[in-house]
C-alpha cells in the first residue's frame, strides 16, 4: 500500500537528530497519503489518524487530531511542548523537534514504554505540513470553530489548502501602523465573527500633528478580534522588546495540551473561560482555573494546559519570546513561577 | 441565536478564581484587573503580570495623570471608560529619562518640545506610546487602562494584595 515517493535532503545537525522523512503513497481505499518520520508512522482513515512507532501504536480521532497538527503546524513548533493528546505531540528544541509518545504520560514512562525521536525541525515541518494538506477535505478548517465548519470525516475529497496554510499574524510594533500588520475589515475578508456581532467597531479618534502621523496611532483591539477567522491561534498585535501581546479569539476547547517550557500570562478580555491544569512531566491534574472578563492569571512553566471556552471569547497571551530563554531553562535558571510573594 | 459579549468595568465586574486539586495558588498569580484597578490610586502604575524584565501594569484613569516618558516604546489598552492620551516629542529625552534606563518614568516639570498630537481610547482601544515622548491621560470620569512596559521605577509591585492567596 505505502511506498517511498519522495525524501527530504539531509541537514546539518548532530548525529542523533533525524533528517529522514517520507511522503507515502495515496492509499486505494481511502484516498489519503501515510507519511513517516524516522520511526514514526502516520496514517489515516475515514474517523481516525493512526500513528505507530516501533514498540506501539496510538489511534486519534482524526478531528481532534487535524486541530492539534494544524495549531503545530501554524506555531512552528511553538513554546515548549505541544501534547496533541495524552500519548502523542511535540517539544520544540528551536531547530530541532523531539516527536514523542508517551514521554509525557505517567503510564507509559513508568513502563517504558514511551518513544522519542528528535527531529531536524526543517525536516519535520514539511512533512507535517503537506499531512495537514493531505488530511484536510475540503469545507472542513482546522482552524475553525466546530459549528463553523465541515466535517473531517470520510474518505478524501478535495483539499482546504486557503484554510491551512494560514499563519501566526504577527506586528512589528502595532497593528494598524503604516507598513505594520493591517487592520481587519470587511474588505479584507474579515467579517466580525457571530458570536461577536454586539462588539464595537468604532475607531479610537488619532490626532496626529503634520510629521507624527507613524507614532501618534491607535486602533481597536476588540474590533481586530472580533474579526478573527481562527480559534486558539494568537497573533503578535504590540511588541515592546521580546515582551509580545499575543491577543486570540477562542472558542470550544484548545485543541492541544499545552506545556509551554517558560511562564505565560493569560487574561481574559471578554467572557469567560475555563483552564484544566495539569503537570506538565506527568499528566496529574493539579488545577481547574476559571477566568472571567479582567482575570488576570500566570501559566507556570511546569503544567501544562487547555482551555475551555463555550461562547467566543478574548483572550490577551502574553508571551516573554526572549531567545536567551532556552538556554535559561537547559540550566535550571529560568523560574517555574514568574512572581513570588 | 444571538449571542452577548461580557466585557467588565470598574463597575461590573465578576472574578472567576484558581480551584485548586494538588498545587499552591500562588503559583497562578490571579488577580482581576478592574478589582485592581479600584483599590488603587489614580495613575498608581499596579503590575498584574511579570515576566523577567517586562510587565504588564494596570491603573484607574481618573482625572489628569502626572506628565510620563519612556525610552522604549510602550502600549496602553483602555479596558473601561474613555481616556484622552496627550503626546509631546521631547526636545531632549535623554535629560529626562536616560536613554539605556527601563520602564515609565515620571517627568518632574512640564515637558519641552513639539506636540505631537492626541488620543481618545475607549474600551478595547489600543494605542501607542513611542519612546522618546512624554505622555499623560485625562479621563473625565473614571476608566481603566493596561500599560505594556518594563519594570521601572513608577511600577507598583504587591502582589499579596491582589492576588488570590488561599
């Protein structure tokens, strides 16, 4: 069924990270391709994505696992870990990507029964984005609220490429600055979402002198993420050095466990949402945090999290992107906790 | 089915809370920006959110503020009311505020220099605050705004105060 159609160029990385990946033949009955990643097999059917290894194998439902590859696959990897599910996901090495199962889950460690391959991150990226290519019918976007798109199920048919090669939009300095990120418009293919039709859309009032027009700006954040086509995908909106805004709209459940490898802060801007935490190492749940409109709340660097929101609401991530942080962390010196009172 | 936004105000707020099964509460850091926000005086610059060096501050406008510069940029979110943000390009930053230091600084005389102009932020109004310029706000009555800065000397820090501790 499945044959080597085409392989990734070596990189230059050490010895123990994999470069090797292939793209595998559409299957005759289904329609899909298979892909592997070193030892890691993926494959998919009409309700499901297979994922094998050598020594286990680990089936997801396969919505739930488009949502989780596709946030991957937009994020680059992102912070830290990315659980898909309880087994299966990503830690990012910024470049290179350890692709696990089990690691991450208490049962299979305590077993040993847990498998890793760590990953040129040029070589993984691919080929999980032609998967999210392949595996993504048309009408049905990943990125997408449950009631606002199609179904993933069934055999191949067609492809939602516009919806998946989407990224992180991410401002230099400020939205709406000239030559910055662009505000979002109706014109631009950016209606205010349903769930958000009572928010504002009015323009805070800029009084530029002659000569100041590139610094005296302002725009409305609310109305900018209102009109937001993706869930659980936050975008850089103000930067002050490596300290980023990173608003989202958020809507049904995060569709990964996070286990991000510093602190983040979360604060709601509208409406409510739910956060399950959980350790980061082993999966015990340690916290349910319930944040409303204003609540201000730190994700320690030693959980991991998902977030629940049942009506559309806001959400400021704030992120400290500071590229000193991984090396802080391979020391032990970056904190769990950001504050300690 | 039509749907209602919650946004909150100095007025209307609800704050959820850290529920606790096996962890320290502290460790979440949880706070409500408008229940900071009341508690403190106006223009006091509250941190809500730290991380390393950068923070995220929180204050009631009300009034006029005193007279503030930067020598990195900052940001100011309006979270509740409407806050007028007066702009001046200073002739000489770097004799008000050293040109390698962090964080807000009060300016302590009126600034010199070229108007740059002004805003008028209400709630979900995002603005910039460019280094180099003094800034103050003016609310006629009272609102909230988030500042997007680094620690510096006007920044607040008591987090056992607004933090969720037990």
């Amino acid at each position: 069924m499945a044959m080597l159609e085409t392989r990734t160029a070596p990189a230059a990385h050490g010895a123990d990270v994999i470069t090797d990946t292939e793209i595998l033949l559409i299957d005759n009955e289904t329609g899909y391709r298979s892909f592997r990643a070193g030892q890691f097999l993926f494959r998919r059917d009409e309700y499901f994505a297979r994922i094998s290894w050598t020594g286990g194998n680990h089936t997801m439902p396969i919505d739930a696992y488009l949502r989780a590859l596709m946030r991957d696959v937009a994020w680059g990897f992102f912070y830290g870990t990315v659980n898909f599910d309880d087994v299966v996901g990503t830690v990012n090495h910024y470049g290179e990507v350890t692709l696990f199962a089990g690691r991450y889950n208490d049962a299979y460690r305590n077993a040993g029964r847990d498998f890793s391959q760590r990953f040129a991150s040029e070589a993984l990226m691919p080929l999980f984005k032609v998967m999210i290519s392949d595996w993504s019918n048309e009408n049905y976007d990943p990125f997408a609220a449950p009631m606002e798109t199609g179904a993933p199920w069934g055999a191949k048919n067609g492809n939602n490429d516009a919806a998946v090669t989407r990224t992180r939009v991410a401002a230099r300095r400020m939205v709406g600055l000239p030559g910055d990120t662009p505000l979002r418009t109706d014109e631009n293919g950016f209606p205010v979402n349903r769930m958000f039709l009572d928010v504002p859309q009015d323009q805070p009032v800029v009084e530029a002198e002659p000569g100041f027009e590139n610094e005296v700006s302002a725009y409305n954040l609310f109305a900018y993420l209102s009109r937001s086509d993706v869930t659980w995908n936050p975008s850089v909106c103000s930067v002050v050095g490596d300290s980023l805004f990173c608003p989202t709209s958020e809507e049904f459940t995060l569709p990964v466990d996070h286990g991000n490898d510093r602190c983040e802060w979360f604060i709601t801007l509208s409406d409510k949402i739910d956060w399950d935490i959980r350790d980061k190492e082993t999966g015990k749940p340690r916290a349910k945090v319930i944040t409303k409109a204003g609540d201000v709340s730190c994700m320690p660097a030693d959980i991991r999290h998902k977030g629940y929101a049942d009506k559309r609401a806001m959400l400021l991530v704030w992120e400290n992107g500071s590229p000193i942080i991984p090396a802080l962390i391979a020391k032990g010196e970056a904190p769990n906790v950001s504050v300690i009172f | 089915m039509s749907y209602k936004t919650q946004f909150g105000s100095l007025r209307n707020y609800e704050k959820g809370a850290v529920v606790l099964i096996d962890d320290n509460p502290k460790n979440y850091v949880f706070s409500n920006v408008f229940e900071v926000a009341n508690r403190s005086a106006p223009y006091e610059r509250v941190a809500v959110a730290k991380n390393f060096e950068y923070v995220i501050e929180v204050a009631k406008a009300e009034d006029t503020s005193p007279w503030f510069s930067c020598a990195h940029d900052e940001f100011v979110l309006c979270m509740d009311g409407e806050v007028e943000v007066h702009l001046i390009k200073l002739d000489n930053p770097a004799a008000h505020v050293d040109s390698a230091s962090q964080g807000a600084h009060l300016l302590d005389c009126e600034p010199e220099g070229r108007k740059m102009g002004r805003l008028i932020l209400r709630r979900g109004h995002q603005g910039l605050l460019p280094r180099g310029a003094a800034y103050r706000f003016h609310a006629e009555l009272p609102g909230c705004i988030m500042l997007q800065t680094i620690v510096g000397p006007v920044t607040v820090q008591k987090w056992a105060e607004i933090c969720q501790t037990v």
